[in-house]
C-alpha cells in the first residue's frame, strides 16, 4: 500500500525522455529531484546543498567520470 501512495508524490514527467520528477525535502527545505532507479549513486550540487543546510564532509572514495582522472 505505501508504494502506491507515493506514486502519487509525482510531480511532472518529460514525454521525450520519460523523466519523472518530484519534490524531495532535504531538512528544512524543499528541491525538485529526479528519479532514476537504474542509479548506483545519488548526487547534489553545492549549491543546493547550500540552500538546504547540508555540509560537506570528506569522504573515503574517489570518483571518476567518463574520458577524466579519478577525483578523490
């Protein structure tokens, strides 16, 4: 029963490429996120994350993106 609740929370999708969007609440603020179930990370850029209070701490992992060295 819940899954079919939140289906509801959809806001808007694009036809030509079958995005689907949705508000999210990160602390006391809200942000249009995407959802994308094939992902194995989740991602926020510094603004936003300035806009909605959260800190950036350093992390163990790198990350690499495609023809670009690793980013620790």
């Amino acid at each position: 029963m819940a899954p079919m609740r939140r289906c509801n929370a959809v806001m808007y999708s694009i036809p030509d490429t079958g995005l689907l969007y949705f508000n999210v609440k990160i602390n006391d603020g809200y942000v249009v996120g995407m959802i994308d179930t094939g992902a194995s990370h989740s991602f926020i850029s510094d603004v936003v994350g300035d806009q909605v209070g959260l800190k950036l701490i350093q992390g163990g992992s790198s990350m690499k993106a495609v023809n670009t060295a690793p980013i620790p």
